[in-house]
C-alpha cells in the first residue's frame, strides 16, 4: 500500500470516530516531504479541526506486540488482511493487505500432446471445454501444428494433427462453428501444399477453410524478432473484422482482407502459384503492393472444383451457419405451444421477419424477397406423425451471395468504317 493510501485509510478512520464521539470535528490527513538528511523521505501530516476543544490532542499509540504498519492499522480498526488493493500473483512471498502469500506457479514438464488438447468430453478438458461456452462460432488451435522445438521446420512429433482436426471438426459440427486449419510447419512450398492438401489433411467438411503459408510476426516474448506463427489467429480476426464491417455473408477476403502485424510469410506466392491452390480449396496468404499482406481465398474444405459442393464457399456456408444458430436461438418460444396452424402461421411471421431483415441488408441474392428467401412451415413439413411425435418442422431457403474469384477481361477490336 503507497503512503498517500495509508493516509486516506487513516483519515477515513478517524472522522469516523470523531463523528460519535465528537460531532463537528474532522481531520486531514496528507503526506509531507521530511528535510534532507532525514531518516525516511515522506511522513504523514495531520491537521484537525476540534470545535470546542483547543487543547485536544490526537495520538496514535503502538498496542503491545505489534509495530509499524500493522500497529497503526490495528489501533484504528482498519485491520491489514481485508480489501488488499493489490496481490503479488506467482512471487512465493507474502505481503501487507493479503490474506494468504501467493503461490508460485509451475511451467509443467513439457507442452500438452495430442490427448491434453482434444481432452476429454466427460472432464471438459483440452477442446470440451468449450461445451459450457454458451456460444462461439469460429475455432483456432495453433497447437494442432505445433513445430518441433529443435526443428521450427517440423512439425513436433507429440502431436498428432489429423486427430485433433478430427475431433475439433466433429465439435464445430456440433455447435456450428466454423475449423480454422493451419498448414503444418513443413509445409513450406507449392508441391508440399499441393500434397498435404490433396492427400494428407484427412479433414474433409463444409464446417473448416485450410490455409497457407504460415505468417512471420514479431515476437513480443523475444525482443519483438520475427518468428513463423500459425495463421489461424491472424484469420479469426479477419474474419470477426469483416463480419463487423460487412456482415457474414461477405467473403473474408481481397484487398479489404489485410493481415495487420504480418511482416513476411514463409513462401511468397506468385498469381500462376495462388492459381494451382485455390482450386483445391486452399486458401492462400499473398502481399501485393499497396494493399500490403492479404487473404486471398474464401473457399471451404470440400471447396475444391472437383468436388463441386454447394458450400464451396465460406461465406455462403457460414451465413447458412449463422441463420440456423439464430433461427434455433430465437424460436425457443416455439416449445410446448399447441402444434398447429395457428403456432405455424405465427413462426412463419417470426422467421419471415429475420430472413426480410438480412435481405434488407443485402445478405441474400434477388431484387424482391420472393426471390431471396422462403420459409415453409405448415401441414406439408409437419405431417401429423410429427404432431403425435411433437416435432414441428420448419424449412427456411435462400439465395447466397457467392464471392467473385476471378475477373475476366475481354478486349475486342472495333474495325474502322468509311464515312
């Protein structure tokens, strides 16, 4: 505790003493400056104000067994172990104003393996514990790529990608979240993506984008030199940026994409490069002048041209993402009411108005609604075995706003004609 705190305590002490026992009497309290040459540099002044009583005298004794700041703290009720306004966290020591010393911490044997970050669902340990988080759309594990210690350019053996990537997609599925998968360290050329995208990644799901090359930042921990991170965290944020500024349905990429922090990657793509990857569904780091480092992709894990998948691109599957967890959250009303015309007629109102809403604000393509979105809730999605089961079904559809990859450009020769 600073001495100009102490002050305060001992000022409010007082006053509050004075106030019953002698009404109208306060006293100040302030920290002066001793002379040079003094034992101590600063000492407490107390100017009183005792109506009534000029020959008063204010003094502060040391009860037996105690000294210092404890002494003064007991004579005046403002006892030292309640209300410290600072604890000493990880130092092993105690001090005045705690109520116990700290404990220190301890860095632990080595970095968690495959086991300690997927976890265990019973325990909700490693990923499970984000099954008491009531909501998260995006996931990042850095340490499912996590390099050899002795080697930055290997991946460290305690950790098995695949597996983790497994159960986090599994997850995501579950909470309909969205995977952001890394690039192992190794995975440092154009044949290397090529080959651990094609053949290695095991994770194949609309609910996941993979991304390459990893990013050079400066490290805070390491006087600010530049060291290979996973990418994953540099794209949550583009992604929670454009989803702010845009909205979901807007693909998290292009010139407005950029990578703020980025100094360098560990592969420098050219445009015939980015060509050969992006058709895979790998979505590529570029730095262009001006716009300076970029994400240019937006395609998910079955984003692949081969595959050709209606949720080929990110935007398009996070914004079905993103209606169905509002649409679950926001007609939880719908439980236990009667299941029948008048309750469907009144969630196709409900609905009606979210989906008009996000069409209004340009989520959807199509120029009236009837051509952006439907919703379909009557005798034809909830059959009467779904009443006798108490199901009610509800069908919503829309037209996604698909991102522009390429431009094409074509020039043609306007022959002269005689006057």
């Amino acid at each position: 505790m600073t001495l100009s705190g102490l002050a305060t305590q001992i000022q409010q002490a007082i006053n509050a003493t004075l106030a019953v026992q002698m009404p109208g009497a306060t006293v100040q309290i302030s920290v002066t400056q001793l002379p040079s040459g003094a034992t101590a540099t600063q000492a407490l002044r107390i100017n009183a104000w005792l109506p009534g009583y000029p020959d008063a005298v204010i003094s502060i004794s040391d009860p037996s067994g105690a000294s210092g700041l404890n002494a003064c703290a007991a004579t005046l009720g403002i006892g030292g172990a309640a209300n410290a306004a600072h604890y000493a966290l990880g130092t092993g020591n105690s001090g005045w104003g705690q109520e116990t010393s700290s404990t220190k911490g301890s860095d632990g044997t080595g970095l968690p393996a495959t086991g300690d970050v997927i976890g265990d669902p019973a325990a909700f340990s490693g990923i499970y514990a984000l099954a008491k988080v009531d909501l998260f759309n995006l996931l990042c594990i850095p340490d499912a790529t996590r390099a050899n210690a002795s080697d930055p350019t290997a991946p460290d053996p305690n950790i098995n990608t695949n597996a983790i990537y497994s159960a986090a997609i599994a997850l995501c599925d579950q909470r309909r979240a969205f995977l952001l998968v890394d690039a192992p360290p190794n995975v440092a050329t154009v044949a290397s993506a090529v080959d651990w995208k094609s053949s290695q990644l095991a994770v194949v799901d609309p609910n996941g984008a993979a991304f390459f090359p990893r990013l050079r930042l400066p490290d805070p921990l390491n006087n600010y030199q530049l060291r290979t991170f996973a990418p994953c965290g540099v794209v949550a944020g583009v992604y929670a940026t454009t989803d702010g500024s845009r909205g979901v349905w807007k693909a998290p990429a292009g010139t407005a994409a950029t990578l703020n922090g980025v100094q360098s990657m560990v592969y420098k793509l050219s445009d015939p490069e980015n060509g050969v990857l992006n058709p895979l569904g790998l979505n590529c780091f570029r730095n262009f002048p001006v716009y300076g480092s970029v994400l240019w992709g937006a395609r998910t894990l079955v984003g692949a041209d081969a595959m050709a998948n209606q949720w080929k691109y990110v935007p398009v599957r996070r914004t079905a993402l993103f209606i169905e967890e509002s649409l679950y959250r926001g007609t939880q009303w719908v439980v236990f009411e009667p299941n029948d015309k008048p309750l469907w007629a009144s969630i196709r109102l409900n609905v009606g108005a979210f989906m008009q809403t996000l069409f209004l604000k340009g989520a959807f393509q199509g120029s009236t609604p009837t051509q952006a979105y439907f919703v379909k809730c009557d005798s034809e999605t909830t059959t009467q075995a779904d009443i006798d089961n108490g199901i009610v079904n509800i069908l919503v559809g829309f037209a996604p706003l698909k991102p522009a990859e390429f431009v094409v450009i074509q020039i043609e020769q306007i022959a002269a004609t005689q006057s």
